[in-house]
C-alpha cells in the first residue's frame, strides 16, 4: 500500500482538515498504540457499536465478534465503520466554548469478511494476541480445532480510512478571555499497566513471564518518572 490513502466521500475530511490525515504512515501509528476498537455494524436492521479487539496484519485488520459475524450473515455486502481513539488529554480553556480534547483516531470503513480458512485465522487471532500483549502467543497453548471453529474472526482491509489528531493549548490565549486571569491548559491523560496480579488458583513459584514483567516494569518506570518530576 502506498503513502497515501485514497480519499473517498466517507474518509474525506470536511471539518478541521487541518487535523486531519490520509498518510498511512499516520493511520499505522494509530493502530500500532491500542487495541480495543469500535466497531459499527448493522444486526436485524439496527445500527449496533461494539467494543472488541482488533489486531493489524499488513494491509489487513482483524476483529474479534459473533456480533460482527451476525451482521455479515445478515447483510455480506454491508459497509462497515471501525474507529480506534486514544484520549491524551482535556484542553481547558478561560471560556466552555474553547474546551476540547487532545486525542488520537482513525476511521475505517470497508466491507469486511468472515475468515473460514484455518491457517488465516490462526494468523489472525496471533495478530489480535500480539497486539495487546507482545509475546504471549508463543507463551500460552495456541487453540485447538474445536476453540477455532467456535471462534468469530472478521478481516477488513485497511484501504479506505482517515485519521484525526488534535493537540497542543486552548486557543484563547491571545484574544479577549485572556484579560480575565483565569488559569487555562492542558490536563494529560495516560494510560498505562500496572503491576500483574496473579490468578488466585496459581500454583506458588509461577512468576510472569520477561514480556509481562518488562512491560510492567517500564509501567512502573514511568510512574516513578512522572512522581518525581511533579512539583
């Protein structure tokens, strides 16, 4: 796929293009931060928005759902829309007016497929692991012929998409509200793991694995970071 993405009339940014993108590069990144998506679909005749997982392979986003599945059956042909958003923070500005919200998203839209071949879905469902948690795939047991027919696994390409990115201080600093000393910025917001917690039935002696407990000691690091920078 190249640099750009093809504009079309559902991806084409109509309000605030300048925060808007069509470069892939940026859609990617996106993706690459999170893990949890929404997904709208259609189900007995009524729009339906799920929260599931998804995973990126190549050109290709996989997502988890019988409700997706549903909707597929129902309507093969149907366009789906897939958004992912990450909030970094609320922009409070001297006037309710200029408030916001500095984020992150994308939207896809496509018609999507429901993946019957065993070996894509194994790829698929070892997209949609890694996505959220590196290195458990090849940790945990894979799934059995009978976990894998009992599964829903929907792919759709990441061809017609847009994305959307706001950030920085409230607007207002320089016009009238600014005479009214009142305090105005940016409240962040971050989201990150916190230390593991073990099954109550695990058996004494198991610890995390390197990719759990690395992931949440550089959790860990970055709360200490944050602590000792603040006032």
């Amino acid at each position: 796929m190249g640099e750009e993405l093809e504009v079309t009339e559902r991806t084409r940014l109509r309000r605030m293009r300048h925060k808007g993108s069509h470069r892939r590069a940026d859609l990617d990144a996106v993706l690459a931060a999170g893990f949890l998506c929404h997904f709208g679909v259609v189900v007995d005749g009524a729009p339906m928005v799920v929260p599931t997982v998804y995973g990126v392979d190549g050109d290709r986003i996989y997502v988890h759902g019988s409700v997706a599945s549903r909707s597929l059956v129902q309507a093969p042909d149907g366009v789906v829309c897939l958004s992912v958003t990450h909030v970094d923070g609320l922009v409070l500005a001297r006037s309710v007016f200029e408030h916001g919200v500095n984020y992150r998203s994308a939207m896809i839209y496509g018609v999507p497929r429901i993946v019957t071949d065993p070996e894509e879905k194994l790829r698929g469902l070892r997209a949609l692991t890694e996505q959220s948690s590196p290195g458990q795939w090849d940790y945990v047991r894979q799934p059995s012929r009978k976990e894998l027919a009992a599964t829903a696994l929907v792919a759709l390409d990441l061809t017609e998409a847009s994305v959307k990115v706001a950030s920085g201080p409230p607007d207002d600093g320089e016009g009238p509200d600014a005479e009214l000393g009142l305090w105005a910025g940016v409240l962040p917001l971050v989201t990150r793991f916190g230390e593991p917690v073990p099954d109550p039935l695990l058996p004494a002696g198991i610890e995390p694995p390197a990719h759990i407990a690395e992931r949440a000691g550089r959790a860990a690091w970055a709360s200490e970071g944050e602590a000792a920078a603040a006032p």
